[in-house]
C-alpha cells in the first residue's frame, strides 16, 4: 500500500470558464477510485486553508468534501 498525495485545484478538479463552477479534471474520479480500490491511501491537499480561524477552517474542508462527492470522487 502506498501513500498519495495530491493537489486539489487544477490536478483533480479545474473551473470550468463558462460558469465558474468547479468540474472534474478528466480521468481523475476514476484514478483516484481506483487508487482507493487497490487499498492505497489518498491525501487532497489544498492552499485553501490560508489562515483562518479554525472554525472556518472546518467549514471550508468540509465545502471542499461536499464538492469532490458531488463531482464522484
């Protein structure tokens, strides 16, 4: 098993320019499940945290959470 780290903006998921809304890179749902499926784990890291009160903190990884769901990660 093996430890993967990777980046959330523009390696797993892009903007789309049209409407501004967060889309999937493609291919990367599916390699990130099939990573998960062979037993590996993922780490998404992100420069999102700047700093902020950790309270807020908590709301943004769970926004970023919500969103890799509806997007099929």
């Amino acid at each position: 098993m093996a430890w993967f780290c990777v980046d959330l903006n523009d390696t797993l998921v892009t903007q789309d320019p049209m409407s501004g809304s967060m889309i999937p890179v493609d291919g990367a749902p599916e390699a990130v499940s099939q990573l998960l499926g062979e037993g590996h784990r993922v780490t998404v890291f992100t420069s999102r945290f700047a700093p902020m009160p950790e309270q807020r903190r908590q709301q943004v990884k769970d926004e970023i959470l919500q969103e890799l769901v509806e997007l099929g990660f």
